[in-house]
C-alpha cells in the first residue's frame, strides 16, 4: 500500500459517522486538551506509578492504555500518532523501561496528526503520593496552579520551549474566566535549577485558622534531561495560528425586544385568487338534458323553501 493510500481519509457512509468526522476538524475555538498516557514494551514500577499519579490529576481530560505495545517514538512514530488520534488525544506521555535508558518518560504533542515536539526525561529520584504523611482528596473540577522556578526558563531556548509544552500539558487548554483564591487547590511546581535537571512537584493550599499553608502531597519528581526533539519554526508557527472569527451575519427585519425575545417581520407576496381552489361542480354534457332539469328543479325547490 502507498502513503497516498495510507493518508487518504475514508469518507462517512452513516450520519453518525458524518457527525463524528466533523467533531474531529480543527474549530475556531478549541476544546480542553487529552492527554494520552500509553507504555512502551517494559516498564518499571516507578514511572507506572507516576504516570497514574498524573492520570488522577488530570482525570477527566486523559486516557490512559494499560497495555504494553511495541513503540519507539524517537525512532517510529506512526503508531503513538494512530493511538493518539484514534483517542482524540493532542498530547501524550510514554513510560518505557530497558538496559539503555532506565525509568524512561517522554512528553510530547501532536499536531496534523503528527507529533509536533517531545522532551525524553529519565525519572532519578521519585516519591509518590503514598509516602507523604497527610494526602487530602483534591476536588474533581480543581484547577491547577502552575509554577515555573528557574532563571534558565526565562533564557535558555531550549528550556523556553520545554516551558511552552509543560504548560500545554498540564494546564489542558481550560478556559478560566475569573480566578479566586479560594479556588485553587493544587499547585504544580517545576523547578530548573541548570540545565540539565528537572524536578516536578505537586502541592496543596490548605486553609487554617492561622492562616493558609501550602502542603506537598505528591507525587514528588527529579528528572535528567535525555533527547529533545522540537518543531521547526515554521511548523511551530503554523501550529500556534489563530484564525479569524467570521463576522456574524446581518439579521435583517429582525429585532429584540426588552424581555429579550426575538421577533421578526415576514413579507408574504400578494396572492392570486384566479388560481385559488374551489368547489368545482360537474360538468354538464350536451344532450344530457335530463341532469339538467333535474339541477334545475332542485334550485327552484330550494327556492321555495327559502321563501
């Protein structure tokens, strides 16, 4: 089979599948983001234990396969793309374990159908949620808070980019209008300190009669930094486009009125009544002169009738 048979997309026969075609093009605004957490062939403990941690936070908004397949995403990507499009997920992040590269996670996203850009972390010091004393249970609907700490963010052009696909991935793309205090629950802090180590850690605010504390609960996380792998700038630019929102249609004889209802006048043609449909009597044939005075006779009865 070609890549021109392979790429091809295969047309909707049913309605439903009409439907869901059009839910997965591109729109103008853009629903939260899934997260797809997938394995590879082996795996160890540790890195199974903090992808399910990350699994419970962002809950609603991922997936996760507890199946080990076959992937290698640096060097093939074309099934981690199929899953992740099969499950409508746009970021992904793949635990691995070998000889090579021990407690091994990688963090990316897709765009197009095609990975876009992915960082390869190798998990050195992990503490899960288990281990911390107190663990209080986080709201489901609980926004986090995301913290960056590190001057290498702000210069290095490859941990500014890191920064960017961090925040793709655990902030989801969720639309908050107004931010409250008393709302926020969780805050994930992501530390830098050169340029080479990552550490991810999560805590909690809690609210005492002193005052407000901030709680680690887990799952507390070092990383080495492994193999980066970033979209070109073109691609990149491509990706962050935003289109423009079509302008609205002019409504025309149609007005509100103060409760808020929408009224609207229709103009309906003048109607031609040679055209109009009535009663139709039958027609009389020559001759049939009978039917006639009988016809007749009737009217003259109803006549009489009437007086």
């Amino acid at each position: 089979m070609s890549d021109q048979e392979e790429t091809t997309p295969r047309g909707a026969k049913t309605h439903k599948g009409k439907r869901i075609l059009e839910s997965r093009e591109p729109k103008l605004v853009e629903g939260p983001k899934q997260t797809l957490f997938i394995r590879g062939p082996k795996t160890s403990l540790s890195v199974r234990q903090l992808a399910h941690e990350w699994h419970l936070i962002k809950r609603d908004f991922s997936t996760t396969y507890n199946k080990n397949h076959e992937i290698q995403p640096f060097e093939d990507a074309k099934q981690l793309e199929t899953f992740c499009e099969r499950s409508q997920c746009s970021m992904f992040c793949f635990v691995s374990n070998s000889k090579k590269r021990p407690d091994n996670l990688i963090i990316g996203r897709t765009f197009d159908k095609k990975v876009l850009d992915m960082v390869e972390l190798h998990l050195k010091e992990y503490k899960s949620q288990e281990e911390f004393a107190t663990s209080v249970e986080v709201p489901m609907h609980a926004r986090p808070l995301i913290v960056f700490n590190g001057e290498v963010f702000g210069f290095n052009p490859n941990h500014m980019k890191l920064h960017n696909l961090l925040t793709d991935f655990f902030f989801e793309n969720v639309p908050i209008q107004d931010i409250k205090s008393q709302e926020i629950h969780l805050i994930i802090s992501i530390t830098a300190a050169d340029d080479s180590t990552l550490a991810i850690t999560v805590l909690q605010k809690q609210t005492h009669e002193d005052g407000i504390k901030i709680q680690e609960i887990g799952p507390r996380s070092v990383f080495d930094i492994r193999r980066t792998k970033w979209a070109d700038d073109e691609i990149f630019k491509k990706a962050c486009r935003q289109p423009k929102p079509k302008a609205k249609p002019h409504e025309k004889n149609i007005v509100y009125d103060e409760v808020g209802d929408k009224r609207g006048k229709v103009f309906v043609q003048q109607q031609d009544l040679s055209t109009l449909a009535l009663k139709k009597r039958k027609k009389l044939r020559k001759g049939d002169q009978k039917l006639k005075a009988r016809i007749e006779s009737q009217d003259q009865q109803a006549e009489v009738n009437d007086e």
